[in-house]
C-alpha cells in the first residue's frame, strides 16, 4: 500500500502549526523528535520523501504512526523539497509474508520473531531505505531504530544494519497499588488508573507503550509484587485487560503479579496448598479466565514466602511445588512463571545474604520448563553496590532472569543523578567463573538452559503519573537503558549515555561528551557518598531515605544497619570469609578469591581493623572519610558540569535538573557527615588532616525523621 508523498503532506501540517516550539516538560521523553538542523536536513529528507508500508496491522499502523510524527517533526517543517526531487529515495516497511519485502530476498532467516534488518537497497535505480522483520514487531523495532539514526544524526547512506534481542523477556515490574500509590515510587501516582479503567483508557497508555517499544521493552507486569487478591477478581482482571489492549500493538505483554494465598483469600478454600487438586483446580480456572479476557496474556509474577507474603512454605511445600502449580495452569495458555528468589526468613539465623542461594540450589531441575527463577542483581536488596548474586550460573538446569531496580530506592529517590546503567553493566560483566553457565552475568542470562530456553530480565519501573513519567529528567535515562541492556547485555553503558543525551537533550559534542561523562561518574559518586568500600544497608528504616548507620532497634535482626555494618571499637565490617559466614563459600572458587581481593567489597567481606592500610596506604579509617568527602566533590563537579550544559539545554529543564543537583549536594553531605559522625563514635578516631568535621553532633543526625517520605 503506497500511502503518501510524506514530505509534501507534512510539510503542509508542519505550515499549519504554530512557529513557537512547544516548552520541553520532558513528557516527550527521547522520542522528542524535534526538527533536524537546516544544513543537516536536505540529506535525510533525500531519504524520506516516500513511506510506504507493506501490510496492515495495528502493528503496523504503530509504525507508520511512529515514522510519520518523527519524521514530520524532524524533516518535515519548512522542508526544502528541491533536494528530495532530485534525488528521490523511499522508505519501505514490512515483513517477509509481503511480495514488495520477499522479492528483496533479505537474509531474515536469523533474526528470529523480534529483530530487523534496517538496510539501503537498489530498487529502479533508486536508494530505498528497508525496514524488514519476521514480524510485525519486529518491523516496528525497526521503524524505532531507523528514527533513532535520524535523532543521533548519523548518516543513512548505505545502511546495513541487522538487530535481535538477546533475552526474550524484557519486562518492566511495576509495584503498582490497585489504589494508585507505588511501592518505592518516586514519580508521583501509579500511570495505571484503575478507578477509571477499563471504560477510560489514559493516552498516556499508548506514550508509555511508545516508549517501550522504542527500545525493545515487551512486557509490563502491571501490579505490585506485594499483590492483593482483589488484582485478580473480575473486574480488576478487565481493567487490566483494557491495558493490554493499549499495549497490544507494541508487542508488550500484560503479566500480573499473584497472591500465593488468594485461593483461600478470595477462592473461599479453606487452603492454598499447591499439592491440593482443589487449589490447583481453582488456579487452572482462573488462568482459563483470564486468558478469555486477554488471550496473550504474559503470565504471573511471584513473590512468596518473603517479607512475610504467603508461599508454599506455609504448607511445608517447596518454591518448585509453588511456581510448578501455576506454571501447570498457564501451561496450556503458553503463559509464564517468573518466581522471585528474593526471600529470606524471619526464623533463620543465618547470614541473610546467604539465604536465597541455600534455599534454591538444592531445587535446580526441578522447576516446569516454563518457570523463570527472577534474581535481583546481587544477594542483599539493589544497594548502590553489591557484588554479584552467588545464584547465577549455579542453577544451570533452571532458567534464570535478572531482577534489577530502575527506580532509585537505595540511590537517592528520584532527587539524586545517578546514572544505572553503569551498575548494570558492572553486574552484566561480572564472572562468576562457571564456564559452564557462561561465565559471565551476560551471558548466563543470554544462554538460558539451552537452545529455545526461557531467557530474561526485569526492571522495577521507576514510572509514574509525573509529567516527565520518572520523577526527573536524568531518570528517564535509567528506563531507556533498562530497556537498550535488557536488548543487549554486552552493550556499553556509556554508548547508552550518549544515544540518550542526544536523543533527549542535545547532539552537540560539546553536550554529549561531558553529559555522558558526569552520568557515568555519578554511580561511583552516590557509593562514595552513602555505602563507600563495601558498606551496605546503613539506610534510614522503613522509607529508606537518607543516612542510618545508627539504626538498632527494628524488630527483625537484619533490618538493622549494625547488622550490616558491624562498626565497633575493633573496626568495622561484616566478616564473610570462611572464619565469618562465609557467604563467599557460595561463589565458585575463583570468583570467591576475586571478590575477597577486591576493595570495591572490602566491608562486604571483611571485618577491618580501623588502622589497617588499604591499597592507597591510608589507613582503613582515613580511608572512608576520604572517600564520604570524595563522593560530595564530585557531585559538586557534577553541578558545575551542567551549570555549563545551560547553551543546549531548554531553560526549564535545565532549571529543573539544576535544582534537582543541588538537592543532591546537600543530602551528599548529610549522608558523608552523619555516617562520619556515627563511624567515628565507633572508630574514635581524628578526621585526616584537611577534612572538616561534621556540621552537627551525632545526636542531630539521628533526630531527623521523615513520616512522609514517599515511595513507603
Ligand atoms: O527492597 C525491598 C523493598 C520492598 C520490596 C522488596 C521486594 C516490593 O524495600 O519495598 O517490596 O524489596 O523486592 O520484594
């Protein structure tokens, strides 16, 4: 279907519009697609003077849609048509089922059901820019990428490009609340509004569905993991049937989270044993039920017997028994389980980072092949620095996802510039040394079990009802590199910065290199500045905002920084070599040896007398008071860094991020001076010579109370 002379029609639309560009409130995100430079433009419109799409699907209407905004926006005001005429080349999308893309003869065998080939191809004598998939998705994700070229200004000449994605599951958790608020949530209300669904559908539903697919996210488990039963009660279930057919053309799959307990909360058994035929049954119907209403539903999300949620345990049955029952009743639908290995008891004793490893490794092969174990990053709770879990590559019969936490709830909420695709990248690349895994955290997860496996990763959404979706501009970056790594788990965080920062701010070198640059910067910063050297879990209780080394009296042992952080007379740190708990026993050898020589985990694994020497020769004290103060320093620079950027950047989001920055200098120095203050009551020892002390006594710091921090 040929559809129209692009550039023409939307030149006449662009003639239309007002002059004055629109305020940038960051709701367009790095899809803002706003008009290319003059000079720069003649060439890409050379390029685009024709769209024409192969097919029709709301898939492929999605596309179409997409290329013509980007394109409008970016070639089509005041367009200079005198140079396309001259050289007139077509862009033509579609998959191999049409005649106009299987004449071409592309080599689409290998890209598999999502990935595309972008490529320039001679038809007639004429330059004709194709957008080839095995599907529909796949020619969207194409369409994405072929804007993106546009949006980094990189030339379209002789295109060659072929992409898939690495894992299959590229999920975005949401820990959404049926009454809007969000479990750690930082961006203001949930963006689902159920009150109204599914009779009101919020066009922000497509935006967000837009923005996914643009790179390459293909699933949303809509509800907190935390779950109530009523998420899966009729009307809730049309609700979020109502989303899924918003989202239905983007290729993004509805999951949803499930109560273990909800046979018996909401189904009226008297159990929710998952060996009862009762409870099993009752599951079974309820899959049948749902997939009457969303026929390509994703599957269920679980977190059991954890935090006190109901599980299998309850029964003194297994997470297999568990995640087996509902996996037996999605089967049939082609519906999934992931199950989280995020637990630790109440009644254990043990070191608690060691707890999810001791309870799932003697269950490996023993999980139904639809079954996914989901594994957060590393064995305590999204620190800003944790060596990597101990369960990947040593379940290798089980398949196993990455959990990671986009939303920035041990990082400074949504106020602090810390860039996560570093962390990422840093747990991706890690070597567990078990080569027969994979080695690596990336390519663990890319390999799965074995040809066709399941493969994954998921993302706890840092999205919300704020007009900029993620609470601050930065922010956004952490959903778009979610996205591009759960694609591709070996591409470089900092290539990732930098199609951000042009994509969402500015393409001038001069904007790219230092904002690429203090982004990557700003995860060693916010480490430096709350948890340097191996330090972990010295938050505030509860909210988790600010400093709380001193924090002693929650109920539970481990929800206690002294747990963590063991600081006394002695020295300070959490021994889990052989002689402590030896929760580095759980690595293989080697990675075991890497990580206990290793001074990015030093307090992780070690107990440190206050004076021993570390790697720079000062002692272990002197050592975290330069490091607290660095990590302020370096925010400082970070200030000053944008302050400079103000020539590329639209004067209200500039002010925002600016704003946001001086937020974050502040709370750095309360965090370096409350915890030099609680450290030195422990280490009794002077500041090194040059660094200030403290603005207030200890007793200050340990006052300050925030009843309502959000995201609690
Ligand atoms: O880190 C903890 C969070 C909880 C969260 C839990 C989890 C959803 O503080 O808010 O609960 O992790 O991952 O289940």
């Amino acid at each position: 279907m040929r559809l129209r002379f692009v550039l023409g029609a939307l030149a006449l639309l662009a003639a239309l519009a007002p002059a004055a560009a629109r305020a940038e409130d960051g709701y367009d995100l790095w899809l803002r697609y706003r008009p290319v430079e003059a000079l720069a433009r003649p060439a890409y419109q050379a390029h685009a003077t024709e769209l024409v799409v192969a097919g029709d699907s709301p898939t492929l209407r999605a596309a179409r849609d997409e290329l013509e905004r980007g394109l409008s926006g970016m070639l089509g005001a005041e367009a200079p048509l005198a140079a396309a005429v001259d050289r007139p080349g077509a862009i033509l999308l579609g998959t191999a089922a049409q005649p106009q893309i299987a004449g071409l003869g592309l080599p689409l065998a290998d890209l598999g059901p999502e990935g595309y080939l972008v490529r320039t191809v001679q038809v007639d004598g004429r330059a004709v820019t194709v957008v080839a998939a095995n599907s529909d998705v796949g020619v969207l994700y194409g369409a994405f990428r072929l804007l993106r070229l546009i949006q980094a200004r990189q030339p379209l000449d002789h295109l060659a490009i072929s992409d898939r994605p690495a894992l299959r599951l590229r999920v975005l958790d949401h820990w959404d609340n049926l009454d809007r608020t969000v479990e750690r949530g930082y961006a203001g209300a949930s963006i689902w509004d159920w009150w109204k669904l599914p009779d009101y559908r919020d066009p922000r539903y497509v935006d967000y569905a837009r923005a996914n697919a643009s790179v390459g996210i293909n699933g949303a488990v809509l509800n907190n993991v935390n779950a109530k039963p009523e998420s899966l009660t009729q009307p809730y279930l049309r609700k979020a049937a109502a989303i899924a057919d918003a989202l239905r053309p983007y290729g993004i799959k509805v999951y949803l989270s499930v109560r273990f307990a909800a046979p018996k909360e909401m189904g009226g058994l008297p159990t929710a044993d998952p060996l009862d035929p009762a409870v099993r049954a009752w599951w079974a119907g309820k899959a049948d039920e749902i997939y009457r209403l969303i026929p390509d539903f994703g599957g269920f999300l679980v977190k059991a017997n954890s935090e006190g949620q109901p599980g299998p345990q309850d029964y003194g049955r297994s997470h297999a028994d568990g995640a087996n029952m509902l996996a037996a009743a999605l089967q049939p639908h082609g519906g999934v389980v992931m199950w989280r290995a995020f637990v630790y008891s109440s009644e254990q004793p043990e070191d608690r980072v060691k707890q999810a490893y001791a309870e799932f490794t003697p269950l490996d092969g023993r999980f139904a092949p639809n079954v996914m174990l989901q594994v957060k990053n590393g064995p305590l709770d999204f620190q800003p620095r944790e060596p990597f879990h101990p369960l990947f590559g040593a379940m290798p019969k089980t398949p196993t996802m990455l959990e990671v936490q986009v939303t920035k709830e041990y990082l400074g909420f949504s106020t602090h510039l810390v860039y996560l695709g570093r962390l990422w990248e840093e747990v991706l690349k890690a070597d567990t040394h078990r080569p027969d895994a994979g080695s690596t955290v990336a390519r663990i997860l890319m390999r799965g079990t074995g040809p066709g496996a399941l493969t994954g990763m998921a993302g706890v959404a840092n999205i919300g009802a704020d007009r900029n979706w993620t609470g601050s501009h930065f922010d956004q970056a952490n959903w778009y590199a979610f996205g591009r790594l759960a694609w591709d788990p070996n591409q470089s965080s900092r290539a990732i910065a930098e199609d951000w920062a042009r994509l969402t701010f500015s393409n001038d070198p001069a904007f790219v290199a230092p904002v690429a640059d203090m982004m990557l910067r700003s995860r060693e910063a916010v480490v430096d500045y709350m948890t340097p050297l191996g330090l972990h879990h010295i938050m505030g209780e509860h909210h988790h905002y600010g400093p709380g080394p001193w924090v002693a009296d929650a109920p539970r042992a481990d929800w206690n920084s002294v747990y963590y952080h063991r600081a006394d007379a002695g020295g300070i740190g959490f021994d889990r070599t052989e002689d402590g708990s030896n929760a580095v026993g759980q690595y293989a050898e080697q990675a075991g040896a890497e990580l206990l020589d290793d001074e990015r985990y030093l307090l992780w694994f070690h107990h440190v007398p206050w004076d021993r020497k570390v790697r720079s020769g000062r002692t272990l004290w002197d050592e975290l008071v330069v490091r607290y103060s660095r990590g302020v320093d370096e925010v400082r620079q970070m200030r000053r860094t944008w302050d400079a950027m103000a020539p590329y950047v639209d004067p209200a989001r500039h002010a925002d991020v600016a704003a946001f920055l001086a937020i974050q200098e502040r709370e750095a120095q309360w965090w370096r001076d409350a915890c030099i203050a609680y450290f030195q009551s422990q280490s009794k020892r002077p500041l090194p010579a040059g660094y200030a002390p403290p603005a207030h006594p200890l007793e200050w710091y340990e006052a300050q109370k925030f009843p309502y921090a959000p995201g609690g």
